[in-house]
C-alpha cells in the first residue's frame, strides 16, 4: 500500500485516472518522478492556461519573494494588490469599457459563487434562485445548491431550497425555446416558482459536457434578467481568462453580466484565487459583511498581473482563435468520421468528443485510459462521464497539440 493510500482520504480523484507520481513540470508537459512524459489536456482543470511555470510569470514571482516582501496580507493595501488592480482596470475592463468593483473572496471559484448568491439576495430582497440543467458551480453548500448533478450533491441535505433549475439550450432543448419558458413561468400567477434574486449561468457548460451557449440565448437571457429585475451572474471560473478566446468568455455575446465570478487561471500560475466583478450601483455590502482569511493571496496578485502582461505580449488570443481552427478540424475529420454517433462540441480551447451514443461511459473511460499509456493526460465530463474533454494550456506549442491530439486518434484505433 503507497503512502498515498495509506493516508490520504478516499475522496481522492484525479489520481485514479493518473495512477503516477509526478515530480515536475514545463509549459504543456508533466513528468513523473520514473521520467516519462505526459501531455496535459487537463491544465489543472483549467487553472493553467499559460501553462505550467511559465518563464515570465515565474521570475516576477521569484522577484517578489526574494526581496521578503508581503505573502499573507488579509485585504490590506499592499503594492502587489496595488499594481494587479492597476493592470486589471487598463488591460481589461477600461478597452472593453467594463465598470466593474472588484471582490477579493478567498482561494477558489466556489467562494466567489458563494458570494454572489449572498450579495443578489441581500440586493433584491429574495432567497430564489435560478441556475441551468447541467450546472456546474462549486463544492460547497450554497454552489452545490445551483449546480446540476444530483450525485455529488447526494448526502448534503437542503442544498436545493430556493433553487430551481431551468433547461439549457442542449440536446432536444436545442429545438425548445428555454428563454420564453422561463418568461412564461415567471409571468404566471399559478407557477408555483417565484421571483428569484438572480439566475446564474455558464456560456459554456464546461463539466455538463462542453455546451456552449448561443449568442442570441445569451443576449435574450440578459434582456430578460433587465425586463424581469433579476440579477444575471455569470460564472466564468473555468472558461474566461481567455479560454474562449477574448479575456471574458461571455464577450462574444455583446452582454454585460451584472455580477462575473472569476476563478482558476486569473492568478496566472495556479495559485488560489477568486475574484467576484460587481457593478458599482449593486455594490451593497456593508464593510466586512463578507470576509476570508486568504483573499489576499500575494503571490497571486503578482502572478495575475504578470499573466495579463503576458496575454499582451504574446498576443494570446490569437493564438487561441489559431489553435480553435486546428481542434475543430482535427476533431470533425479524425473522429467525428469514425461514427455519425460520435459529436464534436467546443468552442477556443475547449472542446469535448461526446461518446454518449458510441460506447458511452464505458468507451470513454477506455479511450482516456488508453491515452494516458500512451503519455496524454485527459479527463472526462458531462452526463455520466461520456464527454472527453480537452482542455490543454492556451499557449501549447502548435506541434505538441497535435501530438495530443493524435494520441486520441491512436487510442481511438486501439479500442
């Protein structure tokens, strides 16, 4: 028995479907600790998009801790905190004319859902809640009470009150008009469903199976949330900072989100940190009404200024719109062709190969397993695990996506 066995809870995941031990790691590719070379179509589940310690955001953190300045800083004004907020506002919300405040709430996604629930309650005066068929949101109560899957919200008692779930614009819903539905329940007396404080939503359902959101369904649900004076929160934890494309993932819709939470990739290098977006008129909290000891992690204000830096200098999402067209292609002609059963769905850099009617969950879990013989680290997703989902870092060299990519194809062939 390993030690991680023998001590580590049974709660464990990731390192069932990687069964390796990993020692270190550059750009796109992971090494464990016996030297062999794993391709990562994971990104720490998408908390590295410029990979794994990128060079440039790398020596400015070196730099900061080398001169023994600020690590743990509650939400003291520091320099670090300082110079992020400064390069946020100029690189990100001033060209896109973006009026946003900006919450500092704790190491990880599921605190700034956390947050933004509480704030559109306080704001509106309701307790309701609407999320999507197919969310994803966080592990803890409250973000566990609007996302989709009834399994890993199993044994947590009350987590769905005052929530209710609304069809996405997926599989025969495609063809339903969900946006008009929700009009229609929330303008008929006998629905039964109130008034919620706020609807919540992803522009692409990154764990339900990469679906990714029309415009137009985007733009409707926003007029909708304006005419109904509801709350729209967007969470762009795992499909902003550049993910889609442009730095906000819901950009590509022309809409503004009243509330946007950010998460895994804005500090740049993996480190904890979740951001909540507030317009300054819905800004209503009280000082201190809502706290964390670690929402003023340091090295991820460094990391997060640095990465901005870096999308401007390498000109990252062209890059990413570059790499988009390679995916789409490889995928509609190398797999997609083996079966009229198999679909192809992304959007940027991530996409998904959804083997729900070709083999399901079963020959999902084959082909990743296969892959991860063959040196490519990918996870699955969606409805019962039938989803293969990839999601490598957005600067990966063109070649080593390829490479990726035909380890899919040969585990295809294999199975």
């Amino acid at each position: 028995m390993s030690i991680f066995e023998q001590c580590e809870s049974n709660v464990r995941s990731y390192c069932r479907s990687f069964p390796a031990v990993f020692h270190r790691a550059k750009g796109s590719a992971i090494y464990s600790d016996s030297g062999q070379e794993y391709i990562d179509f994971l990104a720490g589940a998408g908390a590295l998009n410029y990979g794994h310690n990128n060079d440039q955001i790398k020596q400015e953190i070196m730099l900061y801790l080398d001169a023994d300045t600020i690590i743990h800083g509650l939400d003291f004004h520091t320099s670090a905190k300082e110079r992020f907020l400064t390069k946020f506002f100029e690189a990100v919300l001033n060209p896109r004319n973006l009026n946003y405040r900006i919450q500092f709430c704790g190491s990880t996604g599921t605190n700034a859902v956390e947050a933004a629930l509480k704030l559109a309650r306080k704001i509106k005066n309701r307790t309701g809640i609407f999320s999507f068929m197919g969310a994803y949101h966080g592990m803890t109560s409250g973000s566990l009470s609007v996302t989709g899957n009834i399994a890993i919200r199993s044994g947590i008692w009350g987590t769905s009150n005052n929530v209710t779930f609304m069809p996405y614009p997926y599989g025969f819903m495609e063809s339903f008009d969900t946006i008009a539905y929700i009009d229609s329940v929330l303008n008929d007396v006998n629905s039964g469903i109130e008034k919620p404080a706020a609807i919540i939503f992803e522009t692409v359902q990154a764990e339900g199976g990469i679906i990714v959101a029309p415009n137009e369904w985007m733009q409707r649900l926003r007029e909708l949330c304006d005419r109904q004076d509801i709350i729209l929160i967007c969470d762009d934890i795992q499909v902003g900072c550049g993910r889609t494309g442009p730095f906000f993932s819901f950009e590509r819709a022309n809409i503004v989100p009243d509330l946007v939470v950010l998460s895994k990739s804005i500090s740049g290098y993996g480190f904890p940190m979740s951001l909540l977006l507030i317009k300054p008129e819905l800004d209503l909290w009280e000082p201190a009404e809502h706290t964390g000891t670690f929402r003023g992690n340091q090295l991820a204000f460094v990391g997060a200024r640095a990465a901005l830096e870096y999308r401007e200098n390498t000109n990252l999402e062209k890059e990413v719109k570059l790499k988009e067209t390679f995916l789409q292609t490889f995928l509609n002609k190398e797999i997609a062709s083996i079966s009229d059963q198999i679909s192809i769905r992304g959007i940027g850099m991530i996409w998904g190969i959804d083997l729900a009617n070709f083999g399901g969950a079963s020959l999902a879990k084959k082909i990743t397993s296969q892959c991860f013989e063959l040196g490519l680290i990918i996870e699955r997703v969606g409805r019962n695990d039938t989803v293969i989902k990839i999601l490598p870092p957005l600067n990966i060299e063109i070649d080593t996506l390829q490479k990726g990519c035909s380890i899919i194809k040969k585990a295809f062939d294999k199975i």
